[in-house]
C-alpha cells in the first residue's frame, strides 16, 4: 500500500482522483482549533506581503522525521527569488504534513504553518485518517518535474509529480510494514495554489492530486 493518496484507498479513500475540500458543518469545532492554530502563528495580523529577502529571515517551524523516512527533491533552483521560495516552502510543506501523520496529530502545527483554508481542511481531514486507523510512513519518497508560476498579485501555482514506488504504510499496533508492488498508480500529480502571507511564506490554499498521471510516468 503506498502513500498519498493510493495509500488511503485500503482505508476506504478514493485515490483515482482526491480533491481535498473543505470540512462540512461538523467539522465546526476541528477547524476552529485550525483556525486557532493559524492565528496563534500569526498573531492574527494583516499586512501587505513582505520582500523574498524577508521571508528568508522568517523562523519557520522545525521539522524533524524519523531515519526510516528519506526524501528526494528532484526540483534545482531556477534562480528566480521568488520561485525558489515556492520550492523551498513546498519542501518543507510535504514533510510537515508526514511529520503530523508521524506524530499522530491532525492539528500539528508545523503543517499547519503551510497550509490554510480549503487546503489546511482537507489535509487535517487526510492525516486524521491514519490518527484513526493508527497508521505511519516508511520508505523513500521522490518529487520531480516542477512547475511553477507565480503572479504579481502574491499568488502562485505549483505541480510536481510523486514516485510513490518505494513508500508504504507502517501500522503502528505491531510496526507491520504493508508492502505493495510498483503500478501506474505509483506516481502521482500534484497541482497546488499557493498564496504569499504577511510573513512572506508560501501557503498552500488549494490542493488536487491525480494518481497514474501519464505526466509523471518513468
């Protein structure tokens, strides 16, 4: 069994193509913890963004995995500042939200530093899912082909595709390691709407995945 989103499908997730979406009405209390969360690493202010220089300066949230975890970002530089920074945040984006699966916590704040609205809703919903079945990571993840675009508006959008072959799921109960062979619905794409805040970090706002993307075959 591989990892998002193919790996939720054997908990009862659809992987074909998951749009992450907003939580309904009784989500209200999860979300206002969310939201609380999100003010409390902001300090709730409003401000017009800041220069790349300064979002280079911003304290982000460490974030620390397990040695069973190993990551490889296929994405060099392209040596526009502010597409850097778009990789540089959605690096850190992807291992927050494996860091809250790793411990166990839907409202971790390190992703939650990355992500907000729709997309903060959908990603809480996902990780609380393997909080329920008591499930991990293990194994070794690839990104490649990024593309990125970023508007004058402080807004940006990114894709990149995933080489699930190589991730599983690890159940915690007994530290089982459910293995799966490599199919087309190993590698996945990812489009994402990024929008720069008021500390000059990139968060993601909306999140689609598409598992066997012809894109992102070997």
């Amino acid at each position: 069994m591989n990892r998002r989103p193919t790996l939720l499908a054997a908990l009862a997730l659809t992987a074909v193509m998951l749009t992450l979406s907003a939580c309904g009405s009784d989500d209200d209390s999860a979300a206002k913890n969310r939201d609380k969360v999100a003010s409390e690493d902001t300090g709730g202010e409003k401000s017009a963004s800041p220069s790349a220089s300064a979002s280079a300066s911003v304290d982000r949230p460490e974030v620390e995995l397990p040695s069973d975890l190993s990551y490889t970002f296929d994405w060099p530089k392209t040596g526009d500042e502010e597409k850097d920074a778009v990789l540089a945040d959605g690096e850190q984006s992807i291992k927050a939200v494996d860091l809250a699966i790793v411990n166990q916590d839907a409202l971790d704040k390190a992703y939650l530093y990355y992500y907000e609205g729709e997309a903060a809703a959908g990603t809480e919903e996902f990780i609380q899912n393997y909080v329920d079945h008591k499930a991990g990571l293990t194994g070794a993840y690839r990104f490649y082909l990024p593309e990125v675009d970023v508007d004058t508006d402080g807004t940006a959008s990114f894709s990149y595709c995933e080489d699930q072959g190589k991730a599983f799921v690890k159940y915690l109960k007994d530290d089982k390691v459910k293995k799966t062979p490599v199919t087309k619905n190993s590698y996945v794409l990812y489009a994402t709407q990024l929008r720069k805040n008021e500390k000059g970090v990139w968060v993601i706002t909306k999140v689609m995945s598409q598992s066997g993307s012809d894109k992102c075959q070997p």
